[in-house]
C-alpha cells in the first residue's frame, strides 16, 4: 500500500469539500474492495475520504411498503434486520450471502452498488427489484444507475447516500458462486411486482449486471420454473474466465433464474 | 504402551498448538533485529524477455533507500543449486542450465528476481522496487510442454535442444511390447496431472545477519531442512563454511515440499546482510508466493495397461512429459523418475513395466516435490487406467484389482521397477475400506440419489507410497548428491531432563509432540520432562529434514538409537552403583534393575551420577550422559492403502459434491493416533482439492492466471464431506519402531477415488475420462457434450 491523506469526515458536506479539494481521492465505504486493491498496489489515491463518520447514511426504515436502507449500512446489519426479513427476505438472505462474515461486517450496501463490480450481489437486487437510487444530488432509478462494468450514473464526486427497496410479492436470489472467489459467477435475482415480473442477472454479462425481458414476460404470464428455459440468453454477452466459458455462463443464468423462481413461488 | 508416560499409542494433545493457538508462535517474520533492513525484490512481469538495461537511479533516491543489488553484485557466487542428477537414456547427464541468483540478461518465468531494492521499512523497499525501470525485449514464451517439445516457439535455455533436460527410462521396452502383443485386452489413458501452487500458511520470509566481529553469518529461514540449505548455499552458492554459517528455522507455517528447496531469496538476504553489515528481511507476500514459491505435479502422460483376458495385467507402458519449469530446482529430475516411475508397479504383480519420461523447460515457474512428489502422480496412473480397464472388461472396480494384489506371502516382494516392498497387506486395507465405505449397499444410495434428480458415483483407489527417502547408497546410486539419513542427539541432563536434538524439522506435523511420546516409552519417562530441539544448526548436531514422510522412520529411529546407547550407558551406570555385572542390568519402565534380584535404581539417579561422578567407572566410561546416532535405514518404507469415495453431480450444473471419503492405510506402527488422522485429514483436504478444485493456470504467454486467492480455488471446510479414516498395521521390518509413514497418503491415494467416482457417476454418458480439477465447468460440459 502506498501513503495517502486520510480523512474521515463527519458531514458530507464536508466529505464533498475533501473530495474536490484532493488531488486523486477517493471514497472509503466499507473498504471490501478498496482496501485490498491499494494493498495490491493496484489503486494508488491520493486522498481516502472515509464515510463511517456521517450518522446520517446507516440506518434502515420500512414506510409504506419501501424499504429504505443507508448507503453506509452493512450486509451484515441488512442481513440481520428484523424489518428487512419481514419486508424483502430475499434481500436479507442475499446479504447474508455476501462474501463471508468479516467480508459482511464491514462492507456496506452503498460501497458495493457504487462500485458495480460486475460479480457482485446487491447490483442483482437493486435492478431486480427496480429500486431507487439516492446520491448528494439527485435520485437515480435502478435501470439507469448500472451503466456497465464498474460503471454506473455516479457523477465526479456525487456519492450515494441510500437506496430504496419497493416491496414485491415474491422475490428470491439465487447465486452460484465462483468457486475460488465466491463472488457470483452467475447471479439471479427474480421480482414478482403488482406491475410485472423482473429478472436481473449479476456476475454473467460482459456489461455488468443486466435485465432479461425474455424471462419478465414469461414469468409475469407464468409465474413457475417451466415458464423459462435455457437458450434465451446469447452467449456472446456473457464473460468468459478461466472457471466459465460464455456458453457455461448463459447455460447458468437458466438454471439459476429457474431455481430463483421455484425458491420465490414456494 | 505406557499409561503413566504418554507413550507409543497414546492420543496425546499436540504440546506446539498452545503457543499456535494463542498466536504465540515464533515465525521468521516475527523476528525483529537491531537495526535490520528491508528488502522487496523485482520481479519479471514477463515469461521471458531480454534484459538491456536496468535503471535504478530513480529508485536510489527514494526515502529510506539504502542499497540496490543486480546480478553484477553477485558475480563472485554461483547459482542456485539442483540436488539430483538423472541421466538420459544414452548415458548423458541431465541439462543442467545455470539458475542464476538474480537474472542474467535475462528472464524465464513471471516472478523471476531481477533486482533487490533494500530499505529501512518494507514499504520504502516496495516504493523504490516500483521504481526500478527495466527496459525488456520480450521473446515467445514457452507454455506447453508438448509445444516445447515438437515446435518449441523459443529456446528456454540455449543449451538445452528442444527445451529437454532429460529423457530417462525404466524397464525394457522391447519385452513390454511383446506383452502388448499378445494381450487380450489394452486399456489406454491420456491424461495431465494438473499443476498446483503449493500454499503454505506462512509464506516464505528470511532473514540474513553477518557478525562483523567474527565473520559469522546467521540466516533464519522458513526451511523444512536448515542444515541442506546451510549445505547448499554455504557450500555450492556463497562458499561459506559450515562453522561460520548458522540456519535457524523456527516455527515454520507447514511446507508440503515448497520449503525444502534453496530458494535465491535466502543467498540475497546473506550476501546483503554482509554488503550492508546489517541484517536483511524478506518476507514474500502471497501473489509472490505465487510466482516464487515451486509448484508441483504437471505431467502429461499416456499410460497402457496390457491384460489376459481375465484381467490379469500383463504390462504397464507410460509415456510421461514432466515440467520442471524454468529452472532445475532443488530436487525437481528426481520426482517424476525415481519417485514416479518407480512406484508404477503400485500394489500389483504387473510383471512388466516401461515408463519413458522426458523432463522439459518452460517458462514457468520451477516445478518440485509437492505433498507426495511423483507418488501421487504415478498413483493417479496406474489407479485411473485400472478403473478403465475395469470398466471395458465389465470387473468391479475391486475384484479387478484384487486379482493382481501382490499376496502377503510374496514379501518381501522385488518389483519390475526397482524397489522392493518388504511388506504388506493390502486385502486387508481393501476389505476396510469396502467394508467402511459400504460399498455393497452403493446401488441404493444412487436409486436413492436418482429421485432427487442426483448422479451418484462411486470410486476407489488403491496406493502405495514409497516413503523415509532412503538410504543413502540406493539414492546415491539413482543420483541424488547428498546422503539421506538421519541424526539425533539424547542430552540427559543432570536432573534427569531431556532435550531430544533432532535433525527432522516440524512445520506442521506434531513431531514436538510424536517423537516426546518415543523417548517417554523407551525411556519410562514423564513426557513433560523430555522437549524436542529442532530446526537449529548452532544446536543441532547434523540433520537432512522433513519431507517425503521420513521423518518417524528415519528421524524416530535415529531417535531410537540414541536413546539405545543412553540405556547402554546407563546399565554400565546402573551396574557399578548395584554392584553388579552390566550384563545382569535390564531397564524397564525408567528403572535398571539387576535381573533375579530386587536391586533398582531410578533413571533420573543414574543421570545424577553421570553428571556428579563421585562413585562412578571412570576408567571404564566417560562421565555425562549424552549419545548421538545417525540412522541411514535398509530400505525406503512402504505405506500402503485403499480409499474409497462417493460424489453426487448436480446434472444441471456439473457441480460435484463430495458425499463421503473413506481412508483406510496401513502405516505400520502408529505413535499417536490422533496426529496420524490428522494427517491423513490434510493430505485428504489436499487431494481432493486436487482433484477437484485447484490448478496453476498459465496463459499462452505466460501469464499466471492464478495469482491470487481470487482465481485460484483454495479448499475450504464447506467443500469437505467428514472423513473416515482407519487403520490396518503391518509393522515396517527393518526400522525398531515398525513404523512407515503418513504424512502424504491423503494426498496421493485420494485424487483417483475422486476422479474415479466422478466417472463413475457420469458413466450412463460414455464419460471415460474428466481431467483433473473436476471443475463444474468441465463436468457441465462433458455432460452437455454427451447430451448433444
């Protein structure tokens, strides 16, 4: 790890005036990803503006069928939250699913979506479950938030400050894992919505985390496993690494969207 | 065994896990000297390139910055060096390239050392490494090894043609051949036994100091074996004498072969320490583990089993490419000849055996024994073709090879490839395994497993291992350039204390604990009173370390022939205060006696008198009480066993669970039950993380893929079944203790029974083969393939 300036401030306001005034610097959330990339020597920044000090971004309420969570709020606090497993337990237990229980003590629901790191899970949950979105600035809609991999609609300096769940009928995750890293190598997350069916797959596609409106329609048609089947998603848009080829992967994102399914249907 | 002592047979609790337990261990990294420096090493980002310049003004002026080292300062020293000589078939020895301390001119592997950036904090030496510039003309890289071989894209060595370093065989080809043509049946296998990153907890880290007053050097290293490395570097590489060179290993954090080789960080932080007059730490971090640390296995071999037609094997005929890498390490030529090849026969009367190997330069990095070192490899040949076979002529699995056991009345039993086994037993480690494992009830549980939409396999595999690498006449006559016994020293001290100084180094394997309970048996002692004194040149008389299961075997019996002579000694003793003829003194539970009569005398006031001769045999023996012994045995000893295994496949994702593994070995005489099962859990571990999850993936040019924990796939506990494990004993005929051997059997007998098993559940494909690690990739795909 190279020397940086730390600082951690107690408005963001004040994270915002550290921001613009460093020469390269960069927010600190969790520290899941960061921190292990500038110990890799693969991030070098000049400034590490530490979020864990502003109150006002933790925290989870549930009004009028939208659960609001912090954007500095763990996986672990998701995970365990009474009101987030009343609301969306598919949201809990993929939180609960995320990395392993020091990965979940420290990284934060906000470090992980503004990062969209193409295999991580909560891009699959926010898109799936269509949810809002909120920065320093402005709202931002799921659909438009992902703009592909490790990119999203996050403007220089703009930070995420909560994100906002509608809650749906039924709705499940279901990942299988990357069998070194146990990020997602495939990832499905399936919503059953008084507006329709939504399907998002994180950790397949070559641009991220992504929707298929092949499966949405069927699904809302059907709400059952047999109502999709392999083939639908092109192989030529998936990634290919060294533990799964394209055609694996689409193969995958079949076989997970069915079970998905079955977990949210039963 | 003896109750009151914690003896041979006891579950004693390891004595070394409190201080690991409580994070009290004393590692090389946690060793801070007066006024040390740092250094952090430049490493090749390419497989292999022209060196035309280094800058390192940039890097010199950075903060902290006290030295920078190249080639040119290591000019005066040879290169690292290579422990084993295997010569060609036509009689020429080996390629032996020269492997440079740091790079001459140029580079042959990601990772190898170009130049040492030495500072007063670690993160100044890693600073000022990042600004070292080295300006490359990259060359085609040499990836793989048939490639190598048939249209090599460049030369890894210029003096080694077609990137060969040997071609060395076994057996006669021309009788092999006439049992091919007339068999009944032939059974081929094409198959690549997969590379692997060794892994270690700790990685390496060394320390190199240099007394100024004297001209003594000190190296702390994470050695499984500080005494060859004081051998190696002290003599071959720095020219340093023995008595002015200490190694000292201490708490090492496991090995499985990675650290028994000279490594170059070890000559670098030496000669720094000299150069600078201060001392000099290494530590690797991971990914440099990575692209440093030898890996282990990759072999590509074809492999042909000749039989009559009641599955009677008439002739096993290989063809094996083996990788050594970049660079011959350590003992790199002998793993896949006479530690492979040699174990072809496995525990069957196959009469006739011809394996061909050819050793082949890449531009990878170096190639070693790893957990087993060619024992798995040649168990995972001979155990997958004789699954095939059993396959094609419709035998079970067992009966197959039941028919050509070698039978307990053949021992001692001379084999076709060289060795031979002085003993065992291996139906009676068939017949516990099937048992334990049930395997008759199998076709139940894979109805039951079908319902649930599940294939189920079962597998089996039956090893042998040839283990306590020894003696030294049979090595040296196969090429190896050192002796391979063992030492021991037994200081009775004037209270009756002992201090066991031994030259088997413990990173990992209890011997703290084993080989206390040896010296309480034999000596009737408290176990409490005896400690264990290892990895210390300054305090150990001599030592060639641990690896290759030797340590019991040869280490323990060096053990018990020193505490032979303390009791000899000590009848003398014993004799002259009971006034009797030493003759007439038994020892018997830590009391001599005089036979027939109720005389006795206690250890602890013989030791006393040795100490405090004042009514002692001065003109017939010394005072004091301390004997060492070197033990070099007859023979290597012969571990034996049969795994069996059983996995379910997810059909829709190729994912392979493994649903039971069954151990049942035969080690001869065991000391502690409990750290032998926990040896073989780990070589279980291992095995299956062998078979089914890990491998060192290169790219075509040679990038490592699998550089960190990110890519390549560690096995962790969730991806364990609970093992069973048991053990059949036929005691070792020719060391004291009846013992053999356990620290590799997991490792080697356990990749076929997975494999085997996987085979066994795709089998409603046509599936013959899947290549190790059984990915869900590969599975899905084979599955699929089949499908379409």
């Amino acid at each position: 790890m190279q020397s940086f300036n730390y600082v951690k401030p107690a408005s963001l306001a004040d994270a915002a005036a550290a921001l613009s005034g460093a020469d390269d610097g960069t927010v600190l959330a969790g520290g899941q990803t960061l921190l292990p990339t500038m110990k890799a020597r693969l991030a070098a920044p000049s400034d590490v503006v530490d979020l864990g000090g502003i109150a006002e971004l933790k925290g989870i309420s549930v009004s009028g069928g939208t659960v609001t969570i912090g954007a500095m709020t763990r996986h672990a606090d998701v995970a365990g939250s009474a009101d987030v497993k009343g609301a969306i337990p598919a949201l809990a237990a993929l939180a609960g699913g995320i990395g392993d229980q020091a990965v979940r003590n420290r990284g934060t629901m906000g470090g992980s979506v503004a990062n969209n790191d193409p295999a991580a899970d909560y891009p699959a949950a926010v898109l799936g479950l269509g949810a809002t979105v909120k920065t320093t600035s402005r709202e931002i809609a799921a659909d438009d938030f992902f703009t592909g991999m490790f990119e999203t609609a996050l403007a220089e300096g703009e930070i995420v400050t909560s994100i906002s769940f509608p809650q749906p009928e039924k709705a499940a995750y279901a990942k299988f894992p990357n069998p070194a890293s146990r990020y997602a190598m495939v990832g499905v997350f399936v919503a059953k919505t008084a507006s329709g069916v939504r399907v998002a797959v994180t950790g397949a596609g070559n641009g991220g985390v992504f929707r298929v409106p092949a499966y949405e329609a069927a699904l809302s048609a059907n709400f059952s496993p047999d109502a999709i089947a392999d083939g639908v998603v092109s192989a030529a848009d998936m990634n290919s690494d060294l533990h799964a080829d394209a055609e694996y992967r689409a193969h995958l994102v079949g076989v997970m969207a069915r079970r998905a399914v079955a977990a949210a249907a039963g | 065994m003896n109750d009151s002592v914690a003896g041979i047979g006891a579950r004693v609790l390891r004595r070394e896990d409190f201080r690991f337990i409580k994070g009290r261990g004393k590692y090389v990294d946690d060793m801070v000297l007066p006024r040390q420096t740092y250094a952090a090493i430049v490493r090749s980002p390419h497989a292999h390139a022209t060196i035309n310049s280094i800058d390192s003004s940039a890097a010199s002026a950075m903060p902290g910055v006290v030295k920078i080292l190249t080639a040119t300062d290591f000019e005066a020293f040879g290169g690292v060096p290579c422990g084993w000589l295997v010569n060609s078939q036509n009689g020429d020895p080996m390629v032996e390239p020269k492997h440079p301390i740091l790079a001459e001119g140029k580079v042959r592997h990601v990772g190898d050392p170009i130049a040492v950036v030495i500072a007063n904090t670690r993160g100044q030496a890693r600073d000022a490494a990042d600004a070292v510039e080295v300006d490359y003309s990259a060359l085609p890289a040499v990836v793989s090894m048939r490639q190598a071989i048939d249209n090599p894209p460049a030369a890894v060595h210029d003096d080694a043609a077609n990137n060969v370093c040997y071609d060395w065989a076994i057996g006669d080809k021309a009788e092999v051949d006439a049992a091919f043509a007339s068999a009944a049946h032939v059974t081929r296998l094409e198959f690549t036994n997969n590379r692997v990153s060794p892994n270690a907890m700790e990685p390496r880290c060394a320390i190199g100091d240099y007394d100024t007053s004297n001209g003594d050097y000190t190296l702390y290293t994470t050695s499984q074996n500080p005494h060859v490395i004081r051998l190696l570097m002290g003599a071959f590489v720095l020219s340093i004498p023995e008595h002015k060179l200490r190694v000292y290993s201490p708490d090492v954090g496991g090995g499985f072969g990675s650290k028994i080789y000279h490594y170059a960080e070890e000559a670098i932080v030496t000669v720094a320490a000299k150069v600078l007059g201060r001392p000099v730490k290494w530590t690797s971090d991971r990914t440099e583990a990575f692209i440093s640390d030898a890996h282990g296995r990759d072999h590509v071999t074809t492999a042909e089993l000749a039989m009559d037609a009641d599955g009677k094997f008439l002739g096993l005929r290989c063809d094996t490419l083996a990788n050594m890498g970049a660079y011959l390490s350590t003992f790199a030529p002998c793993v896949p000849t006479y530690l492979h090849a040699t174990l072809l026969a496995g525990q069957y009367k196959t009469p006739l055996i011809y394996c061909n190997v050819k050793a082949v330069f890449t531009n990878t990095v170096p190639v070693d024994a790893y957990r087993g070192a060619g024992r798995p490899e040649a168990t995972y040949l001979l155990e997958r073709v004789i699954d095939k076979a059993a396959r094609e002529m419709k035998l079970d699995p067992a009966e197959i090879r039941r028919r050509n056991f070698i039978q307990p009345e053949d021992f001692p039993y001379q084999t076709p490839v060289a060795l031979v086994y002085d003993i065992g037993d291996y139906e009676a480690t068939l017949a516990a395994a099937l048992k334990a494992s049930d395997w008759d009830g199998f076709a139940a549980r894979k109805a039951e497993a079908k319902s649930r939409g599940k294939l189920r396999g079962i597998g089996l595999s039956c090893y042998i291992e040839a283990c306590g690498i020894a003696p030294s006449a049979v090595v040296g006559s196969l090429g190896a350039r050192a002796g391979l016994y063992e030492a021991a020293t037994i200081r009775v001290n004037p209270t009756g204390s002992i201090s066991v100084l031994t030259g088997s180094h413990s990173h990992g394997q209890g011997h703290e604990t084993t080989f206390a309970q040896v010296v309480a048996e034999q000596l009737g002692q408290p176990i409490d009173n005896i400690d264990i004194v290892h990895g210390d040149t300054a305090r150990i008389p001599f030592g060639m370390g641990t690896y290759g299961s030797r340590s019991i075997a040869v280490g323990g019996t060096a053990i018990v022939k020193a505490v032979d002579k303390i009791i000899a000694k000590g009848k003398k003793i014993a004799a002259h205060l009971m006034e009797a003829s030493a003759d007439d003194v038994v020892f018997e539970n830590g009391m001599f006696k005089v036979a027939g009569t109720d005389k006795e005398i206690d250890f602890g006031s013989v030791a006393l008198t040795a100490y405090v001769p004042h009514n002692y045999p001065l003109d017939e023996i010394e005072p004091g009480l301390e004997e060492t012994a070197f033990y070099d045995p007859a023979n290597f000893t012969f571990p034996a066993g049969s795994y069996v295994c059983e996995v379910e496949i997810d059909p829709e994702t190729g994912v392979v669970e493994v649903c039971s593994m069954h151990a049942s070995d035969d080690f001869g005489e065991i000391i502690n039950p409990m750290i032998v099962e926990g040896q073989v859990h780990g070589g279980l571990v291992q095995g299956i993380g062998q078979a089914l999850l890990e491998q060192a993936v290169y790219d075509d040019n040679g990038q490592l893929l699998t550089a960190s924990y990110n890519d390549y796939t560690m096995p962790r506990a969730d991806d364990m079944p609970n093992f069973t494990v048991d053990h059949q004993i036929t005691a070792c005929t020719h060391n004291p203790l009846g013992v053999k051997g356990c620290g590799e059997a997991g490792a080697i007998g356990s990749p076929p029974a997975v494999i085997n098993a996987i085979v066994d559940a795709l089998g409603e494909y046509g599936v013959e083969h899947i290549e190790m690690p059984a990915t869900p990739r590969k599975v899905w795909r084979a599955i699929h393939s089949a499908k379409n």
